[in-house]
C-alpha cells in the first residue's frame, strides 16, 4: 500500500511508494537512448487487451466484447498505481509528521488502439471522444468521498516521463487537494476579493485586447502564451466561458475543445521538432466544482530545458523564450502540410458522446 | 536586460530572458550523451582565466596575480546571467500583469583549479574554503538593499542541469522573495506560532531518537532522509543548533559542515553509482536573517527519477524509494575505500578562513 506523507514546515504531501521500493541499482540510465517500443509487447495495443488489468470503461463497436479488440479508447486501472483504490485512509499522526494510507485512484486513458499515432494528429472526432472520457472518469470518480482532487494529464516523450511509447493519458485522484492545486485557487479567490472579477476573465480580456501572446483561438477557447510563463512555449488552453470545472463543459464546447487541443499540440509538434511535453487540466477540486471562484484551464509544457538548482530551490523558473518570441513562432506555424487525414469513426463515437460509459 | 513577470493567480516570478531569446533550433537535445568537456577549453581551469568576467574574490597564493593562475577557490560573474547586477528595478503594471526589470546577481564559485577532481573527493579544508566563499558573497551582496533573497546551489551532471563539468557552485540574487522560499518561512513560523517550538528543532529531535532515517551525524550536524522527501535519496544536513542564517555559522561549525556535506556527497556518489543531484542552501531572506523563526539547512536531490505531468499539475511527488530504505543504503557504504587522499592545502588557506575576500 502506497502512504501518503506530509512536510510538516512546508505541509506538502507526498506518496512514498511502500511496496517494490526501487533501490540504488533499479534507476534508469536517463541518458540513454530511447528504448525499443514495439507493438507487438505494448500493453495498450488493440489484441493485447490482457496485458492490462481489466478495463474501467471503453468506446466500443457494438457488439465487441470487453476486454478485446473493437475499442477506440480504453480506460484501464495503471498496472503500477501511485495509489491504490482499495482501503481506508487510517489518517494518523507520528511524532511532528501527518500520515495517511496512500488512497486515491491511477488510471490510463489509451486515446488509439493504433501504437504509431500521435494525439495531435488524430481525427478531432476522435480527440473529442478522449475528452469524453475524461470527463466520464472524472464524473465516476468525483462519486467516492474519500477523493478530493482530480488531476488528469499527458506525459509525452521519455524526456516528459513516458516510459510506455503507445498515446495515453493518465488521470490520478488524490485524497488531499494539492498544495500547488490549493495555490492557485487560493490566488484566483484572492484576486476575486480585490477586484471582483475572475482573474482568469481578465486575463483573456487582456490577452484577446493585446494579441501578442495569442497562438490561436476558436468560438470557445482561445490559446496563448502566459505573460509569466515558466516553461519556454508554454501554452494555456482557456474557455472563454466562466466556469470552475471542466466536467462541466458542454457538447459545442468539447467540440470546439478536441479542435483548439489538436490545433495547440500540433503547432507545439511542428514548432519544436517532436519535442516531449506533458499537459494538464487545472479544475477545481471535487467538492468545490459547482463554486464560481474557479476558472478551468489546460497548460501544456514542451520540455526543452532542465529545472535545476536554482529552480528546485526557489520555485522560479528561467524562461528562456520570451511568451511574445514563443507566441509569433507557433503563429507561424503552416499547419496545412500538416493536418490529418479525416479518419472513418467507428459507429455511434458522436451519437452520444456524453453517454455513461459501459462500465 | 532579463525581465521579472509574475502570474497574477500564483503570485509566482519568473525570470523572462529576454535577450538571446532561444527560438526553437536553439534547444538542445536532451537525450545525447554528453558532450566533450575538455580542461583546454575549460573557462574554470587554472590558465583560462581570460576566459571569464573579470573575478569577484578568489582565495589565492600569496603573491598571485587576480584573474591569473595562483588561486585555489575563484568567484566570477555568470558570463550568460539570469539576472543583471546593474539598473533600478523599475517596477510597473501593465493591465492585470506585474513586472520588474531582472535585477539581481549570478555568480559562479569555481570550486577547485583541478577540471576531474568532484566536490565529495576534495580535501575537507578545501570544502571548508568553498563554505567560506558561499559566506563571503553572501555577507558582501546581503548589502545590496535591492536584494531580497541569495540562493546557494549546484548543479551536479547533465541531467542535473550543468552544462560545464568542471566543478562549480552557483548563487542567483534576487530582488524578491521567492514563492518557495516565502513558503518554507510561512510554514516554520505557523508551527512556532502554534508549538511556540521550531519545527526543524522538533524535527532533529525526532530524527535523533527514531535513527531509522539518519544517514550520519558529527558534533554540530546530522544528515538525513526527510520523512516527506520528494525525491529518491533526498538528503537533509540540518546544524543541530537554532540559528536563522548559514552566515551565521562559527569557525567550528563551518569545519563541521564541511565534513558532514563531504560525507554525505560521498555517500550518494558511491551509493548511487555518480548520480546526478542538485543541493541548495535553504536560509532566510536578506533582512529576516536575524530573525529567530528559520533554521536553516541544505537539501541534496539525487536526479534519478523524472517530474511529470502529475508532479508539474499537483506539486504532489512520487517517491519511489521510502526515506528508510534510502537511509540504510546510505548508512552502508563502505566510505574507506574512497576517503580522499588529503591534499597539501596552500599556504594560508586555513588562516583566516573568515577574513574578507580580496575583492
């Protein structure tokens, strides 16, 4: 069973894997090339449905059966959960430190049953249904009290800590709300208080007025490179509509969220070389989602430069890529050579794309 | 001139290098191996002097010329700064966004003339020197009324964030208090508000009767694996008396912190086969080092596993190895075989290892 630990200065949790503790010789030899990745051992191919634990849920041919082929996403327990699902949370203290069981959820979201394709070249069709199942999770998950946070995101690249090559998400729900999570609703609510307005609907007022930073943008979302971004072509995904959570997204929406992801990722594809990145959705935790004092959004980081030292000790970035510099070159991005072939969807994806899953 | 922005939910600055923008060719790759790293064309070995900003202080042979050979520890200016040392800040709004000019200092403490000779095999007197610099700068630049907080680090290996191999510390002035830094201070002083006891002293006595995660101690320090560490053989060297500010370390204690971060630094190097790691020196603000509510301390990260998507969304780490187990693979490495060979140290060296640096 995982454990969950807190800084008893800083109050930060951390999860302390308890069971199959890597010891000095099991580290990777993170300069190493990438490793081999063949379809044929890939846990997350169409045909090698029982190299995972069984599925959670799926998009599915009617008529396929669970746990084989004739899905389009695949939502399965993490074969290697940072927390485990089973158990109480035996919440108890030692000495000056707090300790909890290391309950929570750790789920993957396989986004194609094809091992080559990358999300950012998917069909939006099919990147809309992702989204669906993310939002399916989160709605299932948000059920279980013992749950507190949500967080669902995309490691992309060995550099960004992919270790699996075939497209997947992953979702991890925590039983704390995260210190950096209760950071930035802490900071929106503060700016609420001084000015009340959203600080995020200011943002985009701003950022639409100005245009400097914008990368792109749609009837819903726009996207854009954040005044003080930390991460060279960092981009933030934001609704133009208000709105704390993002399970709270309607059907037009999502449909114009799948495009503005794709379009984001591909330019970050085309810009940066293939570059790794990870993205995340920032929404609020599970029992303040239905408050007005939150404004959902998704970030996305290329990896192109190490946090070190100074990082690590400070939590202040160097960003070397001026947000304006970064902004103009994804601009400039021809996307034209460069869009994906209209795929044929398998029947009944958009017939109900909100529908429960079949779980 | 660098640019200080800051997010207007988190309150977080950020550095903004914005000359030499790095556009997208400018990155390099991270997964090749690492680059030739020869002492000819070393800026930090004896003889390449030129190769520097002019010096700031060196601990140097009587008789040797500055910004010549003759020295055996040397500060210079960064030559590619994070942060300029000239100009106001110049502080301003634009719309909902907060700037400053990147006002502040970064230096480089080369820490030995020898290009192949590593931190943990220096002699002990020679770690001690490198101490005394790390102090001297601090006490010179605390002067600097624009400067609010000094931070003491090093960068070990590539994927640690050095780009030179020679061996170096690093120390970034800045003109605020960083978010984490602020953190830390906000989170010693809820504990004494609420134990009317220091946390970190609580923590030390904790340590010192539990033992499962002592790593080593000496008469004035104890190594550590923190209960909470966020990272596989985290490393904690915290001095068993109060004190706010490692400025304020005696003669005695500085010869104690110098063994102890020798042993430690020698441990995690044979432990974990070279690994590369980060430390820095966690003290107070500029003007709340006098204050009685830090205790100040140096963290050590090993970087033998990757943050994340989850990590970079939650601020929630996954540690894979429990500070126990961590703590006895430390315990057990057989340092005899490694002690360093003691080095004639030269004359005067030992001296006066407090007296003012000779810039």
């Amino acid at each position: 069973m995982p454990e969950l630990r807190r800084d008893p200065v800083t109050g930060e949790w951390v999860i302390v894997a308890s069971e199959r503790a890597k010891r000095p010789g099991d580290f990777a030899d993170h300069s190493r090339a990438d490793q081999p990745d063949e379809p044929e051992n890939c846990p997350f191919c169409a045909g090698n449905e029982s190299m995972t634990p069984p599925e959670i849920m799926a998009f599915r041919q009617p008529g396929s059966q669970r746990n084989g082929p004739g899905w389009w996403i695949r939502v399965v327990p993490n074969k290697y959960p940072a927390l485990a699902i089973e158990g109480d949370l035996n919440k108890t203290g030692f000495g000056v430190y707090d300790w909890m069981n290391g309950v929570g959820a750790h789920e993957v979201i396989v986004e194609t049953p094809e091992h080559g394709k990358q999300l950012p070249f998917l069909d939006t069709r099919q990147i809309e249904d992702i989204l669906w199942a993310y939002r399916a999770r989160y709605l299932d998950l948000k059920k279980d009290p013992r749950l507190k946070h949500i967080l669902i995101f995309r490691n992309y690249g060995r550099v960004a800590g992919a270790s699996l090559g075939h497209p997947h998400s992953q979702l991890v729900a925590t039983p704390v709300v995260p210190v950096q999570v209760a950071a930035e609703l802490a900071g929106a609510q503060r700016y609420q208080d001084y000015h009340d307005r959203c600080a995020y609907c200011d943002i985009l007022r701003q950022e639409m007025n100005e245009g400097q930073r914008l990368v792109s943008e749609n009837e819903h979302f726009i996207a854009f490179e954040p005044y003080a971004a930390k991460y060279p072509f960092e981009t933030l995904i934001l609704p133009r509509r208000h709105c704390p959570s993002f399970a709270a997204i309607s059907a037009e929406e999502q449909t114009a969220f799948a495009a503005m992801l794709g379009d984001a990722l591909r330019r970050i594809h085309l810009c940066l070389d293939d570059a790794p990145y990870n993205y995340n959705i920032h929404t609020a935790p599970c029992d303040r989602d239905d408050k007005d004092e939150f404004h959902w959004h998704l970030r996305v980081f290329p990896r192109l430069t190490i946090a070190a030292g100074f990082e690590m000790g400070t939590g202040v970035y160097i960003n070397v890529t001026p947000p304006e510099v970064a902004a103009e070159c994804l601009r400039e991005v021809d996307l034209g050579a460069s869009l994906p072939v209209p795929a044929e969807l398998p029947v009944g994806s958009q017939d109900d794309p909100s529908a429960s899953p079949d779980s």
